[in-house]
C-alpha cells in the first residue's frame, strides 16, 4: 500500500512521506473545518435549507479536493469560499432578489467559463489584464465586507432604526458578549501561532455558550452525531431561467464571481505551490491541472447546492507541516466526507459561534492592502473605491465595478493608456452598462 501511495503521488521525489502527508491532511482539515457551520449559517439567511448546505458543502469540498489531490496532486483543499459566499447570500440573494437557485446557476455558469478559459489557455491574458492593485483591493475590500458581516451577526454592531449607518450594538446581551469572547479567544489563538486557530476558536465559543446557558446543551450523543441529511433539497436545484429573463443582471453577477475566484484561485494555488517548493522559473508544475481542478469544484458545488468552491489559502498550514503532494488533500477529502455524520452539531453553532470566524477571515484578507500602490493617484483611487464600496454598499459587485470603470479612465487621464490593457476596457464598459441600467 505505501510503495503504491509513494508511486503514485511521487512522495520520494517531494521529499515526503506518508505519515508526514496525513498529519498534514489533518493540519489543513482542521485550519478551515469552520467552513463546515459557518457556510449553512450564511446561506440559512439566504432562504436556503441549512442541514441539506451543510452537506452539500462537505460533498463539494470532498469532491474539490479530491480532484486537486488525485488529478492535480497538490496539496490543496477546497471548499465554499468565504468572499463569494457572503455575496451569493447577501448581495444576489439578498440585495437583488435573484432567487437562490437561479443564483445557484450563475454560479455554474462562472465555473463552465472558468474551465473554459483554462483549457484554451485564456487565463494568462486574463491574469495579465487586472492590474495589481485591483486584484489586492478586491481581496481587501471582500475581507472588510466579510468582518462587517460578522460584527452584525454577532451583534457587535447593529443598524439604527432609520438609518443606514451602523453604530455599535448592545454589547451587555448574552450573544454579543459570547461572540465577543470568540472573537478574543481566536484572536489570541492566532497571536500564539496555534494551527486551526479559527476552528478551535469556534470550539471554545460553543463551549462557552453551553457552559453559560446562552446555546442549549446536547442533549445525547444524538445532538452531535447522526445520520446524514437529505441532499434532496438542493441538489441539482439550480436554475438558469434568469439568462433569459434578467439577461444583464444574470451576467454581471457571473462575471463578478468569475472574477472573484479566477484571481482568488490563482493567487492561492501560487502562494501554496510557492511554499511546497511546486514551483519552476516562477510557475507552477502542473498549474493547469490545478485550475482545472478548481474549475471542476466550482460546478460540484452548484449542482450539489452550495456557493461558489475555491482553493484555500489555509492549505498553507497543511504545507508548513510537510504536505508536498496531492495525498494530504486527499486526506482532507476523507475528512469531510467523515463530518457528513456531524449535521447534529448545527444546532449548537449559532450567529455567536460562526461570526468571530468571519471576522477573523476578515482580518486575514484585509491584509492585502499593503500591496497597493497608494502613492500613485490612479492607482490608489480606484482601490479605494473598490474597498470601501464594498462593505458600505454591502456589494462585492459594486465595489468591482467602481475599480474596473475608474481605473483606466484615470490612466487615460494621467497619459498612460498603455498602460491599460484591452480587456480592462471591456470589462468597464460592461460595468458601467451595469450601474446605468440596472443600480437604481
């Protein structure tokens, strides 16, 4: 079994080994194994069945990862990201109105396009046309998006009746003060390097919460492990009706997921493979299998019933305890499909438990603003915009849009319209085709 193993995922050429791949697999399952409560709990709000996300999400993250670790080998995992996520749940469902299926099928949509591109080759153009900038703005803006989502549900900060600026909440209720210790709890499990620190974060919270009466106690081994829920509610429920009835709308909101998980993929896959030495004259071995393997997770996931699947940055952790190849994501893979019989515990992991993740994440994406060029005027304006748009308007769209549309008018403006590639022109132009017609 183990020559096999070393056969097939080449173990001795990475300089690894098979205990060292599966403690790994552990590391990384445990860094994200949040996802798990917190992505049912956000599209819970999105109308959607939570016991039947909650096992769509396990399966197209197994899935996903199975499919990095055995065609790819790398050792990456995937799951519902974070970002689109919250604009699935909040901006499309929630500020737009589409449905949740026919979201659902823009989200299959956006992976057919992002296959598409990768097996024509297509996506070095693409990458090569977003500047620098915007790709570090969307990634930040999406973290400040993502935090104000969990101050509010964990009642940190609220909006004031009739008003739209939100103040702070009432932090003497039960609920604030337990998200409150999450969140100091996570944040000091991160200070002292601890691996997993969000998941044990979470655990902690939940603890708590039973301990003070603020989450009602198991009451049985019942309430933590059983059977595995219903698909049925989800599965294969996306709809593409809204092509054809809300063709400009169904588009832009295809075109925003693409362009949030092709740049948040890429960024992601060349970060691990960095730290897993999986890189040669500053690319990838094997690149195009990775990205095939993210673009197949994607439609997994939409015809499973979950938001849009990416690769996780949290692979690192799994990287820095020895994982060289695709046999830790495999082990990551078991171990989702191992949680299936966890749904019980949904009932135990509330706003107040989820939300210290969510901004922690927060924190985590928000980091990338020190890549942006802030002395330099057109630069710096439209990453503005494109990070404070987002959170204020609750709309990763809007913020995208305001980049992408002011980013070439201001290097039009300074002389340096070379600077700007053709495709960026394109994609303002759609944009702002978007804010005139359809933003009332």
């Amino acid at each position: 079994m183990s020559s096999a193993l070393e056969r097939f995922f080449s173990l001795h050429e990475r300089g690894t080994t098979v205990s060292r791949e599966v403690l790994a697999g552990l590391t990384t399952f445990l860094s994200m194994a949040y996802v798990l409560f917190v992505v049912p709990q956000v599209l819970g709000e999105a109308g959607m069945p939570r016991e039947s996300v909650f096992v769509a999400t396990a399966l197209a993250a197994a899935v996903g990862t199975l499919i990095m670790g055995l065609y790819a080998n790398f050792p990456v995992a995937q799951a519902p990201g974070m970002g689109l996520l919250a604009f699935f749940a909040y901006t499309v469902v929630g500020a737009m109105h589409i449905p949740w299926p026919v979201a659902l099928g823009a989200v299959f949509v956006s992976g057919l396009l992002f296959l598409l591109l990768t097996l024509t080759g297509l996506r070095e153009a693409i990458i090569a046309a977003i500047p620098e900038g915007l790709k570090s703005a969307t990634t930040a803006g999406i973290g400040l998006f993502i935090a104000f989502i969990g101050l509010r549900n964990g009642g940190l900060v609220t909006v004031a009746s009739g008003a739209n600026i939100p103040v702070l909440g009432e932090l003497h209720r039960p609920e604030a003060l337990l998200t409150l210790f999450g969140l100091a709890a996570t944040l000091l499990l991160y200070a002292r390097g601890v691996r997993g620190a969000v998941f044990w974060g979470m655990v902690l919270t939940a603890a708590a919460g039973i301990f003070t009466g603020v989450i009602p106690a198991p009451r049985g081994l019942g309430d933590v492990v059983g059977a595995v829920p219903s698909l049925a509610p989800t599965f294969l429920k996306l709809d593409f009706s809204g092509l054809w009835t809300h063709t400009t709308a169904f588009l832009a909101v295809v075109l925003t997921i693409f362009f949030v998980d092709f740049f948040d993929a890429t960024g992601t896959l060349v970060a691990v493979g960095e730290e897993a030495g999986l890189l040669e004259e500053g690319k990838l071995k094997g690149g195009g299998r990775a990205l095939i393997a993210d673009a197949s997770a994607i439609l997994a996931g939409a015809l499973l019933g979950t938001s849009s699947t990416t690769s996780y940055i949290e692979s690192a952790a799994g990287v820095a305890a020895g994982g060289r190849t695709g046999l830790t994501a495999v082990v990551v893979a078991l171990l989702f499909l191992l949680s299936l019989f966890f749904a019980p515990l949904l009932g135990v992991v509330t706003p107040s438990v989820t939300a210290p993740a969510l901004i922690v994440v927060g924190v985590l994406m928000a980091r990338g603003v020190r890549k942006i060029r802030w002395d330099e005027w057109d630069e710096a304006a439209p990453a503005f915009f494109t990070l404070i748009l987002m959170p204020l308007t609750t709309s990763i769209m809007n913020g995208i849009a305001a980049g992408v549309i002011l980013y070439p008018v201001l290097k039009l403006v300074r002389g340096k319209a070379r600077e700007v590639h053709a495709l960026l022109w394109v994609l303002g132009a759609a944009f702002l085709l978007y804010f005139v017609f359809l933003v009332p």
